[in-house]
C-alpha cells in the first residue's frame, strides 16, 4: 500500500510520519518546505503545494489513500484560507479522484462547530457553525468530502479535532488529542474496511470531554490518555473566567471570540514541540 501524507512538516504531521510508515509499502511525505531533513526507512519527501492541483496529482500518483493534513493552521485573512486550506481541499479531492485513491483521512477541527456552546455535549452529527474563516474552510472541506462520496465513491474520515498539544490550560483538560491518540485515531481510519463519509472527534478519554463520538465507534477509535491528570497543576494556575466569554463559553475557544482574520493561536501558548527524526 502507498500512503500520501500532506503536511508533513508540521506539529502534528511530524508524529504521524514514523507509524504511518509502518502501515504501508510506500509513504509520500508532503510540504510546502524545500526540505524536512532524514527521512524515515519507507518514506520519501516530495515537495508539492496544496494551492496547485498539478503538484496534487503528482505526488498521489498510485496511491491506496491520503492523511491529509496540510494546511494554514490559524485563523488569518481570507484569501490566506482561501489558498490553502479551501483550494487546497478541493485540489486533494480532485486529485484523490482522478488516481482513484479509496480514501482520505482529513485533519479536520472543533472549529467547524465551535459557535456551539460547550455545555451542549455535541455529537458527530452537529450541523456546521462555524467560528472563524480557518473552520468555515473546514466546513468546506467536510461538505467537500460529503459530496465526493456521494457522487464519486471517495471515502473520507474527517477528524474534527480539539486540541492536540500540551494540556496548559483549563479548556485543554476536556479538549487535549494526545499524540498517542492521534495515532491510534488516524491508524483506525485507515485500517477500518468501510467509512464512505465519517465524522470523527480528535479528542482523547478526557474527564471533561465536551463531545459525543457515540455514532463513529464502529471506527474502534477507544482513545487511551486522559487529561485530568493535568487539573490539579492547571487549574492552581489558571486566572478566573469571565463566565461569559466567548473564550470559555463555545466549543471553539479562542477561535470563537477573536475578530475575523485575527489570529486564535496567538493566545493558545502552544508549545511548539515536533517530533525530531
């Protein structure tokens, strides 16, 4: 089997690249960059841009399925998430289509429902209301993966996650992904027989959890990490909340109270921690 992988070189791309290898013949790393150094035994590096369906169609020649999780990975202006993350979205459909790639499993986000309120307990089934341009693009590419399993056949799982980084804040103790269970998450995409189109939460066995994934357990996603084991050392540090804030109030967090096009992470004090080969 050959796998294709886009986004390579980011945060989460680089925990994905050494289990990915083990699932497959071939791995096609993707980026942006001109170069993501040593490359693990089974994989190669081919540097292509989501934004041009030429450089799509090159790297997923012969492919079985894509993980793809490339993408501008904030919220910014529109036309910055016009380019990569909604072209972009539409080139790896298109180009999954015309190789007859099987699958794709997408890095989709929370941010696509994040105007819900967290107290709601939300399912996979929550109709899209999204909190920023960065999750009106992941609506896009949702109902994208929607429509090409309705009318082409491409199966897709896409993986809504919350937050996967370091449990450093209050929010983080019901929406941590940690990268064990990121894995776990992606390997069962890829590996279970039948999806066609399948929404998913990226979150791990969180105390807190704010979110249902009841109707995607035929995936055998049984997440194994759990963020409470932070609550005591985060919540003695954590400032009192406004209990109407936008911030704490919505399943977006930050993304649901910043002006549109004005960056979300910059207050999330992700710690910036890739995976080094």
């Amino acid at each position: 089997m050959k796998l294709v992988l886009t986004g390579a070189a980011g945060r989460l791309g680089s925990y994905l690249r050494e289990p990915l290898t083990g699932l497959c013949d071939e791995l096609v790393s993707t980026d942006i960059k001109h170069d993501i150094g040593k490359c693990y035994a089974g994989e190669r590096y081919v540097q292509a841009d989501l934004s041009k369906l030429e450089d799509m169609l090159a790297v997923m020649e012969g492919a079985d399925q894509v993980v793809h999780f490339g993408a501008h990975g904030d919220e910014g202006p529109f036309n910055t998430i016009l380019s990569a993350n909604i072209i972009g979205a539409y080139n790896v459909w298109e180009a999954a289509f015309q190789h007859g790639i099987r699958r794709i499993v997408y890095a989709s986000s929370i941010h696509a429902v994040g105007m819900h309120r967290k107290n709601e307990f939300i399912g996979t089934d929550a109709p899209h209301r999204p909190d920023s341009y960065y999750g009106l693009a992941k609506c896009f590419a949702e109902d994208l993966a929607s429509l090409y399993w309705d009318k082409r056949q491409v199966e897709s799982v896409c993986l809504r996650i919350l937050s996967c980084a370091q449990v450093n804040n209050a929010r983080a103790l019901g929406s941590w992904l940690s990268y064990e269970d990121l894995i776990q998450l992606v390997q069962q995409s890829i590996n279970t027989p039948t999806t066609g189109f399948t929404v998913v939460y990226g979150v791990s066995n969180n105390d807190r959890v704010p979110v249902d994934n009841a109707k995607a357990s035929f995936l055998g996603y049984r997440p194994r990490d759990n963020a409470e084991q932070f609550a005591d050392q985060v919540l003695a540090q954590e400032p009192v909340h406004d209990p109407v804030s936008a911030t704490y109030v919505y399943q977006g967090g930050p993304f649901a109270s910043v002006e549109l096009g004005h960056s979300g992470v910059a207050s999330m004090n992700i710690v910036q921690d890739a995976k080094k080969v």
